[in-house]
C-alpha cells in the first residue's frame, strides 16, 4: 500500500486523486479508529481531513468541491439562474 505521506509531505499529487490510510489512536483508555484522507483537486488545491470514517471524509469533500464551485460561479459571474414563475 502506498503512503499517503512520505516525510510530512503528501503523496497526493495527481488532480482528482484520492488517498487515504485507516489509523488507530488511544486516549484516555478508549481506542478509536480515524481515517487520514487527502484528495487532489482538478486546480491542484489539496483537501486534507481525518474523521471517523472514510465516507465522512468523502462527505467533507464534497461539500468543500462544492463551495469551491459555487464561490468560483459568484467570482466568474456564473451565478444560477433562477425560474420564476409568471
């Protein structure tokens, strides 16, 4: 398997390239288990989470794809259009 990071630094370097390993940490005598997720956008910005779960993470992505499109349509002036009904 390979590793999502080498030396701190993400190995994550293809647009729309996901990767993620499963870790387990302890506090307090209780065990969880986290996902390290990062995932390359198509614009070469790097999302990076770590949740319970690798569909929470795929979730946290989405929503971050999505605010990045939506804050690109308002910049580009691609706002949707509304239907009004007459």
């Amino acid at each position: 398997m390979t590793k999502i990071t080498v030396n701190g630094v993400t190995t994550t370097n293809t647009p729309e390239q996901e990767q993620y390993e499963f870790f387990t940490d302890r506090i307090g005598g209780k065990t969880k288990r986290y996902c390290q997720y990062d995932y390359r956008h198509t614009d070469g910005k790097l999302f990076s989470c770590v949740k319970p779960s690798l569909d929470a993470c795929r979730q946290a992505r989405d929503e971050w794809v999505a605010d990045k499109n939506r804050k690109a349509d308002i910049s580009t002036g691609n706002r949707a259009k509304k239907h009004v009904e007459r």
